[in-house]
C-alpha cells in the first residue's frame, strides 16, 4: 500500500489527466483538536468521488454537496446545464467556527480548520511530483495563492507546512520503508500491519524454508545475507530496520550495519537477557560501546502482555508508530521496564537442543 499522500495525488492526477475536473483540498491551519494534521490532503472529483481526508468525513461530505450536487442542482435549474468543480484562484475554507458548526461537522469540542482548496491542478505538475517521490525525493510544492501557479523543488529535510498571504508550501516525501530480517510467523503479523499504514516492506532471508511458505501480498522478499541486505536497502530518515530471527548470525551484523545508517528506528527481537546479551557480544566481538549502541533498542515494542505472534506485531508496530511520529513513550510502557517493575522472571530458555555454544 502506497503512502497516503502519494495515493492522492496519483489518483488525483489520473482524474485530471482524463480531462476531469477536480480539487485539492490541504489542511492549512487548525485550531484547538482536530480530526487530521496540518498538511493533510484530500481530493475531490466532479462526480463526488474523494480519496484522502481532512477529517472524520463529514467535513468531506460537505464539500461533495457544496462542489458537486449543489452546484450541479442549481445549474440545471436555471440553465439545463451542469456545473461542478468551481474554477479560478485558490480559496480558503473554515470549519467548526461555531460551537454547532463543530458539532455538525463532527470536529472535536472547540475545533477548527481551515483549508487550501485548488481548482482543478496541473495534471504535469501532478505527475512530475509523483515520478520524483517514486525516485525516493523529498519534494517542496508550492502555491502561489493569487493564481495557483504550482512549483516545485526537491529539498533536504522534512519542514512544516507554510502559508502566508502570497504562497503556500507543502513537503511531500517518499514512502516509508521497511526492513524486516526474517521471514517467520510473528513477520508475517507485522509486515501486514506495516503495509496498511504505508509502508513499503522488504523481508529477508537467506533460509529458503522460511522464504518458500512467505504469503503477504505486497512485501518484496529477498534471500541475500541480511547485512549485504541492509547495505544494499541504505536506510534513510524514513526507513525503520527489525530482526526478528532469534538467530545472531543473521541479526546480529544486520542490526549494526542499520545503527550506521540514518534509519529512524533499529531494534531486535528477544527476551531481555536475550538483548543483554546480544549486546554483550557486539561489544566483546565488534568493537561496540554502550554508546554505539545507544540505539539500539530491544526487547522492541511496547508493553502490553502480548504474548501471541499477533500481539507482539500490535505491540512492535506501536512502538515503530510512535517514534517515526515523535511520541516520545513513558518507560514504563518498554517491555523490559514493565517487567522489571512486576517482577516478571526471565524467559527460563531450557536445556540446549541444538547448535554450538
């Protein structure tokens, strides 16, 4: 699944391409809760049909009735003919002014937004943006508000939105990746999970009797050593790395090829002794410091008893969530914090059955 975002504007862009008329609607300011963030977008076609959302869907529907079947009612009342997209300069909308305004539109209590609506954008524009997310650009597209002239320019770093009384300035980037190190049950859970909040997913694993039985649909998979893998993915600011085979050999030199990278998020699977002592190794082994390996976080996820494969996927996608959008998390909420604080004993692994000490 494609980065909501991208969704949008490629779906926009196909409306405009085939000669439809067509808006942009984008969250430009926003007072007190609201249902979606600043720079949100949505679209919106001549026959009603919307992707994207700037809210819970009222806001949507309203502006359907206001841009599609009001327009196209009082049209055919008065000429016989149809109207639908309005056309000219961008405009600005609010919503949830009023105490019944908010109500009606379904806004959180004291809410507000405001819109950025764009008539009818410049399909090659349109298309030019998304052929430069596809290449893993991160892009300005910017707004002149006297007659919507669009341009665009790639750019470094994510920034906030921008709107004064000339132009408006939008980032759009790339999708986010993930790197996932083991094609077992518990990556199946979570390669789902990331998939549908738009992620793009790479699963390897050297193992062919893993990677034979792989059946999520979208996931790219790949059975290089999971270290040439990491090299070969060159994580970014937008791209999270996970081990998930329990097996060092694999996840160890991965997880410290991922930690010299730009990656947002670098974690591995295991019990707390397990991390104590994969950390141990890479310190006695690979010339790692405690402080080296200050990102490196294990157990992964958050706490919340899972104990399922599935459960311990909602609990690992929680955690990946919550730091790729700045949520900084209570300790108590790490899993070897929580267990520490209930006392829970250690994982008790049993007598050895196979491998070499």
């Amino acid at each position: 699944m494609e980065n909501l975002d991208v969704v949008v504007l490629r779906t926009l862009q196909g409306w405009r391409a085939a000669g439809r008329r067509a808006l942009l609607a984008t969250v430009v300011r926003t007072w007190g809760s609201s249902p979606r963030p600043v720079g949100s977008i949505m679209a919106l076609c001549e026959d009603g049909a919307v992707v994207g959302s700037v809210s819970g869907g009222c806001i949507e529907d309203d502006l359907i009735d206001r841009h599609t079947r009001a327009y196209a009612q009082a049209a055919a009342a008065t000429s016989g003919g149809a109207h639908s997209i309005p056309s000219g300069p961008p405009s600005f909308v609010k919503y949830g002014i009023s105490a019944d305004e908010a109500h009606r539109f379904g806004l959180p209590c004291g809410g507000t937004l405001e819109l950025l609506l764009e008539y009818d954008p410049d399909p090659t524009l349109l298309a030019a943006l998304i052929a430069q997310l596809a290449a893993g650009r991160l892009m300005q597209r910017t707004v002149r508000l006297a007659d919507g002239a669009v341009t665009l320019a790639p750019t470094q770093a994510p920034e906030d939105l921008a709107v004064d009384a000339v132009q408006l300035t939008n980032t759009f980037g790339p999708e986010y990746r993930m790197l996932l190190i083991g094609a077992g049950q518990l990556t199946e859970y979570l390669a789902t999970m990331a998939l549908f909040n738009g992620f793009a997913v790479t699963v390897c694993d050297p193992r062919e009797e893993y990677r034979g039985s792989w059946s999520v649909a979208g996931a790219t998979v790949v059975g290089d050593m999971p270290d040439d893998v990491v090299l070969a993915f060159k994580p970014d600011r937008r791209s999270c790395v996970v081990a998930l085979t329990h097996d060092p050999k694999l996840d160890d030199l991965a997880l410290l090829e991922a930690l010299n990278t730009e990656a947002f998020y670098v974690g591995g699977i295991g019990s707390r002794r397990n991390n104590e002592a994969r950390r141990a190794r890479m310190i006695e082994h690979f010339d790692q410091t405690e402080a080296s390996l200050a990102r490196l976080r294990g157990p992964i996820g958050i706490y919340i008893g899972s104990k399922t494969p599935p459960e311990i996927a909602v609990s690992v996608m929680a955690e990946i969530l919550a730091v790729k959008n700045g949520v900084t998390l209570p300790r108590d909420m790490e899993v070897a914090q929580a267990k520490n604080e209930r006392e829970l004993a250690h994982n008790d692994p049993g007598a050895r059955v196979c491998g070499v000490g």
